[in-house]
C-alpha cells in the first residue's frame, strides 16, 4: 500500500497503527490498537510495541483499517497523553529517509534522545511487605530487591537461573509487593516534574544584554532580511562575512526580532563545547531562555532539555548537527553558524548533512535560514551566486580593524632550524619570541595530534602498525604509547624493533604533542598549553582550556582543527601554521577547499582586537592556488579557480555523488561481493547517464576489523543517482557478513 495513502486515512479508520521502530525496515509495522488506547493515539505520539522478544519504543506514523498481514501483535503502550512531533518534525524525518536512502525508523532512532533509541527496559522495584507469600523464591527475591535496589527482571533471572522469576514477579506485582515499570516512564515523569510554564523560565534572571553598536555593513545586512524575518516564509541567505566582521551580531539581532514575533530560533554550530563565546552571548542576550543540545550532556539531560523544547519553554535552541531534529513547534528562523564545517556532516548511521536538513527544515516549516561563514563551501557559494541563495556580504572587519597580514614560507628554501624536523622556521621561530616579549599571545596550528606520526625501524625499514586497520599508529610521549586515532587500539612502546629485534625504532613526523613540547624548549618563559582531543577527553576539558586562553593564562596554545572554530581572544596578534600541506595532499576532490577553508578561519583568530594580527604559513608548495588566495583573503578568486577544476572533471556542484562502501570480516567475500554488485548496477541501464567507478579497494582498507571496498555513482540526475543507490542495496544479499553503507553527497571517502 501506498504509504502516503495511509497517513491520509481518516480517525474512523485508525484499527491499526503504522508504528516506525528503530530497525533498518523499509516500511513501518503494523499493530493492533487496542480497546484501551481507542481513540487515544495520534500521529507523532511514541508508544511501546512488541519487536521479537523485546519491547522497543516506536513513533505513530498512521493509521489504516485493515491489516496486511494476520496475527499482529498489538501496541502495548501510549508513552505520550499529546503529540510530540508534529506533522512538519515527520515530513522532514520522511524527505531524509528518502534522501539519505535509509528507512524511517532508523531516521527517528537519530533523530530522538539517546533514552528513546533502545529497548525500555522494564525496571523492578521493592514496594512493600505483602501479607503472605507463596513460596521461599518469593522471599529470596524480595530479599535482592530490598538489599540491591531496584534492578531489571534479566538481571533477576540471572541471578536466580531456571527457577521461573517472572511467575514470581507476577504474584508479587498482584499482591503490591514490588512495581514494576518501563524505565521511560520515570524519565518522562521526571522530565515533566521538571518542566517550567514559559512564563517561569526567566524568573529571576538577569535583565538582557544590550547589543553592540552596529557597523553600516550589519546595518545593511539586517535590513536586507527584514522583510522575510518579520513576515516570514522560507528563504535561504548565505552570509558571507570575512573573519571578525561582526556575522554573530547578525544571527543575534535577526533572533531577537523572531522572538519579538513570538517565534523560536534554531542556530546550529559545529561543535557545542568549542563555542563557549556564543553561547555565553545567547544567555546573555535571552537570559533563562536557551536550550542547548550536544552529546555531551548525560541522557537524562538531553532527554529533559528535549522535553522542555518539545512544550515550548524555551525561545532559542543552540546545538550540534542533532539539534536540527530539536522538536521546535514555533520556527522563526534557522542559523547555521560556519556552514562550511564538515562536522555538520554525520558519518556513521544515517549520513545527513546538517546544513542541508536545515534548509530542508525551513523549506517545510516556512521560515527563513541565515547560513554564514566566511569560507563558505563551494556547494553554497555556487548556490549564491546562480540565484538559488540570496547573497549578503560582509567585508569589512568591526571597527575598521584591518585583516591579518599573511606570509608563506617555503620550507623548501627556508628550511626550519630549531629542530633536525624543520618543526618552526627561522621566520616563526623569532615572530613566536618576538610576539611573547610583548607580552601578546600566539596561536599555533598543526591538524595532526600526537608526538610522532608513526614509529619506523631503520634497519630493516619495519612500521608499526594497527592490527586492525590499515593505517600506523601514531606515537604518544606522554602516554608512551601508540595509538590507532580510528579504532582506539593502544600498544605501549616497545624498545626494539618487533620484526629484526634491532634497538632502532625511530619517531618520524610530528604531531601537536610534539609542537608543544618543542616549545617549551624554545620559549622556556611561556606559558604552553595544548588543545585537542588527547587533552580534551574529560568533561569540561574544552571549555577549561578556552578560558585559560580567554582570560590570558596561555602564551601560546598549541591546537588541532579545534583552535579554529569560532573564538575571538583579542590578545592574539600571532598564528602560526606548521604545515599547511597536511590537508592538501589528502585523496579528496575537496582537498584544496579544506585546506583554504582551515587556513582562512585559523588566520583569522589574529588582530581581532586592537592590536594588528599576523600570520605565518609553513609550506612545501608555497605556489599552489588555495595558498596564493588565502594569502590576500580573496575567496571569490579561490571559488573561481576551484570550480574551473570542478567542472572539467565532472565534480560537486556540477554533478553528484553517492559514495558506496562494503565491508566485512572476510576479504574475499568483500571483494567479491563489490565486483558482483558492481556488474550487478552496471547492468541495470539506468535512465539517466551516471558514472559507476569501481570497485575498488576504500583507502583505509581494512578498518576496525573489518575489510572496505567501495564504488562511486556520479551523475548530474540526483533521482537516478537514489534509484541507483536503493537498487544497490537491495540487491545485497541479505545477512551480516558483508553490509553496504550508503553515502549521498559524501564528505570523507576515506
């Protein structure tokens, strides 16, 4: 049937519930309503079912009156008295299913807190003394639940094996001796006992901040989005803004004319813990009235904060790529904040975009979408320029204050002399001691954490590598230790070479940990500190690092990709990039885009205050084009150049693709089954012309255990290009020993 057809049916049809589950099922399953629930249940309400041996929560997405098949088993429970997701939240839930080529439920298991994505287990609890019981496992269960606490009835059966646990938990609920309840239930009363009337939620908090003078390019900015902010209806802005030009002020000042409307705001940034400014910013500006959403928070947390958006408590939403999912009933407008990030892109599971189910959100819910960035990616900015997106420009820094100067040194004629690696070349090396005796702070780049990229045997040329992928392990001093950065596998290090037993295992390359401690050698006066993920692991790490550096407690901080997201410190006047070809020589169209893109947001955390800012760039091929742009900031030049190269060889936004990746635990069947599936679509004569390359083997071939092959759709007709992938999975052979993963407008191919 239709499945369109069956959201359509009308209340007196509703006999059976199409129930959505978290499992890679095409279509949704059919349940029973039953007698208890008649008339109770609408579309967008969450309800337990029956799913093989386990209950599992699931989303209402129709209702039909007849069953397609017999013997369904029946809802068991309403998790919901009204509708949590409205008909705009499923729309969208529905487009990214087709999109992204995976089936509804597993879009909602995404698409809702942790809590809701797994089994609700049932939770057993010690009530009361009953007046008598039935036999002595009656009172040694009793006996656990007083002394132990509550517990599930699987831990029960484990703990008393082959004696018929639950007859007895049965007997003892009848009698009101122990309760028994989903462990959902109490989250969910929790999470109400704790929600606040919309009127409670500023009680008590501090009078907003006022907002900044504004510079005559916001000014101009604003008034161009006034009309579609104050009469609303869907359209997308791309605002391009050079670093420092004030693009937040923007998002703030369009937000709070939303909220004036009586309408909520959603503004997604990369990553929640590297923008403490914005959000110090957001609560500053609606005070009592934010929400934010990252995977930082605990479940119970994220469940609460959901909860509270889902009623309307809170008037902006802040949160990571997840957060485009966050249930606001009341949309006004949607930012995405550096919309060229690629940690908007989600790798595992359903392969969204962020950015794009943004637009795809305001496109459904009728509202505006402001994306903004100074480095946009060629996708958007191609959008601009062909009319799809309304351009709005913003070139000069606040206060007139000038950009940094970039210089780009050949490390090929200026060699690094500090060290035998050519870590800092003279260049640096002095503008780091120059910037430190003025009493400035000093940014240094390198996205590539670790001591040493890998550990080499110059006898007989031996590396070490990750048992279990195809790549070497990186060295850590501190740790004293290799580290796989894909799978986590750790190995301490050895002092003699594991294949000819010789002491000659060497450090070759270099990573932040090594920077870091090259600097405490050179500047012994400075104060270093090092942010990336081996310093950030433990919860608030991030932001204790940041305010350190905000605050004037670092000299000089040493950071991956990190450093470059969104901070503003004014007592930075120097960047230093180590090696800017890390990213460029990576197997990836968008080499040159990345690398511009981290080389102009790292250049411009420089001179954001009153002092000057100044950028040194280390290099091997000082000449390529994405460097010559980056030098002068001159994107438009970067774009032109880029989308030459783009559209000869048939790449994004000129065609599309989808990335194909099988893997398994044996290599054979991997390979054969790519080449099988390979001649399988070349045979299908799609309708439109595509390009089908491969397979062949993924460049990390084997990862986590587990083998990689992959093909690559490329084509101008996105609906062929999804018909091809869809065709591709199903004609997989079903089972788990070689999977498929489908990627639409992949981002990493690696």
């Amino acid at each position: 049937m239709d499945t369109n057809r069956k959201f359509a049916l009308t209340r007196a049809n509703r006999q059976f519930a199409l129930v959505a589950v978290p499992a890679p099922l095409q279509e949704p399953l059919t349940y029973a309503v039953p007698e208890a629930l008649d008339g109770r249940l609408e579309v967008g309400m969450r309800v337990l079912v029956p799913l093989g041996r386990r209950r599992v929560t699931g989303v209402v997405v129709g209702f039909q009156r007849e069953s397609p098949v017999t013997g369904v088993k029946a809802v068991s429970e309403a998790l919901d008295d009204e509708v949590l997701l409205d008909d705009a939240f499923l729309k969208m839930c529905r487009w990214a299913a087709d999109y992204y080529v995976a089936s509804l439920g597993e879009v909602l298991a995404t698409a809702l807190p942790p809590l809701l994505r797994t089994e609700s287990r049932l939770v057993v609890a010690f009530a009361r003394e009953p007046d008598s019981l039935h036999g002595e496992l009656d009172r040694e269960v009793l006996d656990a639940l007083s002394r132990r606490g509550p517990t599930t009835p699987a831990a029960l059966s484990r703990r008393f094996p082959r004696r018929g646990v639950k007859a007895v938990l049965d007997r003892l609920a009848a009698a009101g001796a122990v309760t028994v309840e989903d462990r959902l239930r109490g989250h969910v009363r929790e999470a109400r006992r704790k929600r606040q009337p919309r009127s409670e939620t500023t009680a008590g908090a501090a009078a907003p901040s006022r907002a900044p003078v504004r510079t005559e390019e916001q000014e101009q900015a604003l008034r161009s989005m006034d009309q579609r902010l104050s009469q609303g209806g869907f359209e997308t802005m791309l605002l391009h803004g050079v670093t420092g030009s004030g693009k937040t002020e923007v998002y703030l000042q369009a937000m709070e004319q939303v909220r004036r409307q009586g309408r909520q705001s959603l503004i997604l940034v990369p990553e929640i813990a590297l923008t403490p400014q914005l959000l110090d910013r957001l609560e500053g500006r609606f005070p009592g009235e934010v929400a934010v959403l990252h995977s930082r928070l605990t479940s119970a947390e994220r469940w609460r904060h959901w909860w509270r958006i889902a009623h309307g408590a809170v008037r902006v939403v802040a949160g990571a790529r997840s957060a485009v999912f966050a249930p606001v009933r009341e949309l006004g407008l949607i930012v995405v904040d550096e919309e060229h990030d690629y940690s908007y892109k989600q790798e595992e599971g359903v392969r969204y975009h962020g950015r794009d189910l943004a637009v795809v959100r305001g496109r459904i819910v009728g509202c505006p979408v402001i994306l903004g960035s100074a480095t946009p990616s060629v996708e958007s900015y191609h959008n601009a320029r062909s009319g799809r997106y309304r351009m709005i420009e913003l070139t000069r820094r606040v206060e007139a204050r000038p950009m940094p100067r970039v210089q780009v040194v050949d490390l090929k004629t200026r060699p690094g002399q500090s060290t035998p690696e050519g870590l800092f070349s003279t260049p640096l090396l002095q503008a780091l001691q120059e910037n430190h005796e003025l009493g400035r702070q000093s940014l240094i780049f390198l996205n590539r954490r670790g001591f040493a990229s890998f550990l080499q045997c110059w006898s007989c040329g031996f590396v070490l590598r990750c048992p279990r992928c195809s790549i070497s392990l990186t060295y850590h001093r501190g740790r004293n230790s290799t580290f796989c950065h894909h799978c986590g596998f750790r190995q301490r290090k050895a002092d003699a070479c594991p294949e000819c037993g010789n002491l000659s295992l060497s450090e070759v390359g270099f990573g932040t940990e090594r920077v870091e401690h090259e600097l405490r050698r050179l500047l012994p006066k400075a104060r270093i500190g090092r942010m990336d993920r081996d310093t950030t692991g433990a919860r608030g790490a991030q932001e204790r690092i940041f305010r350190s550096w905000e605050k004037g407690e670092i000299d000089v901080l040493v950071g991956t990709q990190m450093v470059a997201k969104g901070h503003d410190v004014g007592g930075v006047t120097l960047v230093g990039v180590v090696l800017a070809d890390s990213s460029l020589n990576l197997p990836d169209f968008r080499a040159a885009e990345k690398t511009f893109q981290i080389i102009s947001q790292v250049a411009g955390r420089a001179g954001r205050a009153r002092q000057p800012g100044r950028v040194i760039v280390q290099t091997l091929v000082p000449g390529h084009y994405c460097l010559d742009h980056a030098r002068v900031h001159d994107y438009p030049s970067f774009f032109a150049t880029e989308t030459e190269f783009r559209r000869e060889l048939g790449y994004p936004p000129f065609q599309h693709l989808v990335h194909l990746r099988l893997d398994g635990t044996d290599e054979d069947k991997v390979a054969r089954g790519a080449r099988d599936l390979g001649r399988a679509l070349r045979g299908e004569n799609p309708p439109a012309p595509l390009e089908i390359l491969g397979p062949a083997p993924a460049p990390i071939a084997k990862l986590r255990n587990r083998y990689r092959w992959q093909i690559l759709l490329k084509g101008r007709s996105r609906p062929a290009l999804l018909a091809l992938a869809r065709r591709a999975v199903a004609l997989m052979p079903k089972g788990r020993a070689t999977r498929i993963h489908v990627d639409v407008d992949p981002y990493n191919m690696l």
